[in-house]
C-alpha cells in the first residue's frame, strides 16, 4: 500500500493510494486557499465561495450538482479551513468519473447568481449566528484572535456579518479566477482504482485549468493576548493557549506526545484529576494546533464559576509536575495511542485521502506511514520533559472567556 503522485503540465498535483479490498473511492479537490489568503475587506470570502459553488454551475443546477451524486448512492460536501478548502465525494468505484466531472465542474464553472449570493448571504448570516450562540465553539474564534491579533490568522473562517454582506458576484468570481487555479490544486483519491485511469480523469477534466500562482498568505507570528466575553451562562468557558510548533518544527511530534499526555484522554492528567478526582468540569483536555509558520498548544475547560479559583490552580499544577517529566507508564500509553490513531487513519479511505491530500499542500510530498511512526517513537521522555518546561516558563499565555464572572487579569 503506497500512494503514486504525478504532476500535469499545468502543475496540478495528483495522488492516490490503491485499496482493492473495497468498492468504493474517496476523492477531493484541495484548494490551498484558506481564510488566511483573504485581504481583511474580503474576509470569510473563501467559506462563502465554498457554498457558492454548491450553488449551480454552467451546465448543472444547485439540486443536479447533489443529485446526481446522491443517484448513484455516493455524497459529497466541502469545508473550509484557515489554510485551505476542500470538495470530496465518495462513491462507488465505477462512479470515480462522474464524481471527478462533478468536482472539476463546480470549482471550474460555478456562476454565483446574484440571485444565489443574496440568498447565501442570509444563509451564512444564519451560521454566523448559530456560532455566536454556541459558547463552546466562538470560544475557539476568540481564542484564535488573541493568539493572532489582527493578523489574517486571527480572524474568524465565517467572517464578520459586515463583510459577508458587502460580497458581490465580482468579488467571488474574481477570487474564484485568482485562487482556484492549477498551482494551488491538489486532486486525492483513496480506494479502488488506478493510478494512470485517475491521471487521464484528471487531466481530461482540469488539465485546461490555467496554471495561475502559488497562494503566498503572510508569514504569520505568535503574538498573545486575552478576549474576555462576559454572558450570563450556566459554565464559563475557559481556553489558553501558549506557543506551540509549526508542521515544520523539530519539536512537533514531542508536542503531540506532551499534549497526549495532559488532555489527550481519558486516562491524561487533566480529565483524571480535573474531571474525575475533583469534579470540577464535565468537558476539559489540551490540543495543538498547526500552520505551515506557526502554531499554538491550547486547553479547554467549562466549568461552574465558583469552581474556576479552584479549577486554573489543578491544570497549573499538573502543567508544573508534567515539567519535571512525565512518568514511564503514561508515557508509554501517549506513544501508543499516537501510534495507533496514525495507522487507524489509514483504515478509513476518506481519512487517508484527507491525509495525503493535506501532505502534498503543506510538504510537498507525501510522508510514508513508517516515517510517521518513527517520528512519535523518536520522541523520549527528556523531550516531553523540555517541551513542557518551555511551555511552563512562558510568562503570559493567551486566553479567552466566555461566560459570567470578572476576569480582568490572565489566570495563567
């Protein structure tokens, strides 16, 4: 089992992994274009052209678009993220074809109707809304914004209700021709299929599609600060966040580990003595989070706030002990569900088609499974221990609050 890549003439990368054990074929179109690519007037721009291009195309109207994916049994759907968007179906493998001119149609003739853009606009509006209204989801938006500032990395994938409206079928269309052009394109496929019959589908439906440039989003930098939302809540919803590491980093795998072991589970340091010693939050674990420049180490917690004096001094104390290094059991546990979440990826042919597409973006290539695994088996316990210490001695981490309570001053 082992991915092939070729690259047309227009500099559109292709890759693919052959699965003969099923009858299906996972597929996306990755557009390394993100809300990060957008100039602050045209923010949430890329989410909003992700819908518009479900919205009808040249030949195909918005309901033939799902319809005839939906008729061989197969779906299709999209999401947008800060560096990048996606469209993938899923369908059998004899319907590989029909999903790939369905794919190469919408990002290559979609006619964002005025009619269609005035109604999306009140649809994005409505999840816009939806978003503000889910405490433990803006908190992540709020959280982003403090780590980033005011730079494109800070600003919400949904963009600002003010900017959504202000959208006109000439700014879509045009960000449309600027990004969504061959050097930015990586098509994935995972399933039964075949390298070479891929390529040529490929290449009869996006071999024409105009070479344009490389997306180039400025350098982003971990700046720090704090949003506090005051709500009348039941919980308070608590993030922090500290300097983390870019895909590129020597320490990213040390910091998945060192992650692993705080909040990564059930058995972490934070939900056994947060959650189950003391009670003090039903939701509570640590995440990283990466960009080709950049990146942040973050936790979460909801608590009652009563229980936030007590809840920041446990996560500062287990972040403090963990600092000393961590201990052989956990740490034997952390390399192992690493380890195994890598090659359960592999199972799942959207998993995998989602790995490889990702991979191709951010390195150009696509990482064998072995070299994976010998990267998390690479990281030993002085290195946690050093990632943790660095963590710990940084002297303001970000943060953001939602909920009641007075929060003036950085918990952390």
């Amino acid at each position: 089992m082992s991915a092939e890549i070729t690259r047309l003439a227009n500099g559109l990368r292709i890759v693919s992994e052959s699965r003969r054990s099923v009858e299906t074929v996972s597929v996306g179109v990755w557009v390394d274009t993100g809300s990060r690519h957008e100039p602050l007037a045209l923010n949430g721009a890329t989410h909003f052209l992700e819908h518009m291009l479900f919205k009808g195309t040249k030949k195909r109207s918005s309901k033939d678009i799902v319809l005839e994916i939906e008729a061989v049994g197969g779906h299709m759907n999209a999401y947008t993220t800060r560096d990048n968007t996606t469209y993938y179906a899923r369908v059998l493998k004899e319907d590989l074809g029909l999903a790939l001119d369905v794919l190469a149609d919408i990002i290559q003739n979609s006619v964002c109707a005025d009619a269609e853009i005035v109604r999306e606009k009140e649809v994005v509006l409505q999840e816009i809304g939806q978003a503000l209204d889910t405490p433990d989801d803006i908190i992540f938006d709020h959280l982003q914004a403090a780590v980033y500032g005011d730079q494109a990395l800070g600003r919400t994938i949904l963009g600002e209700p003010a900017t959504v409206k202000s959208f006109t079928q000439a700014d879509l269309l045009g960000y449309l021709r600027k990004n969504y052009v061959a050097a930015n394109i990586v098509v994935s496929a995972v399933g039964n299929l075949d390298h070479k019959d891929l390529v040529k589908l490929v290449e009869d439906k996006l071999g024409g599609l105009e070479k344009g440039t490389p997306s180039n989003a400025d350098k982003a930098r971990y700046v720090g600060g704090q949003k506090i939302e005051k709500r009348d809540l039941e919980q308070v919803h608590l993030t922090a966040a500290w300097p983390g590491s870019s895909f590129h980093d020597e320490a990213y795998y040390a910091l998945q580990v060192y992650s692993t072991i705080l909040g990564g589970g059930m058995s972490s340091r934070l939900f056994q003595e947060v959650r189950e010693h003391r009670g003090l939050a039903y939701s509570v674990y640590s995440f990283t989070s990466s960009h080709a420049e950049t990146g942040m180490f973050g936790l979460y917690a909801g608590t009652g706030p009563e229980m936030m004096n007590e809840l920041v001094p446990v996560i500062k104390g287990e972040m403090q002990k963990l600092a000393e290094g961590p201990e052989a059991m956990e740490y034997k546990v952390a390399i192992a569900q690493l380890k195994a979440s890598l090659m359960m990826a592999l199972e799942a042919t959207t998993s995998r088609m989602e790995q490889l597409g990702r991979q191709l973006l951010v390195f150009d290539r696509v990482i064998p499974v072995e070299e994976m695994v010998a990267n998390v088996e690479a990281v030993d316990p002085d290195h946690v221990k050093r990632v943790a210490t660095s963590i710990c001695e940084t002297s303001f981490p970000s943060m953001a609050i939602v909920g009641p309570g007075n929060f003036e001053k950085n918990l952390f």
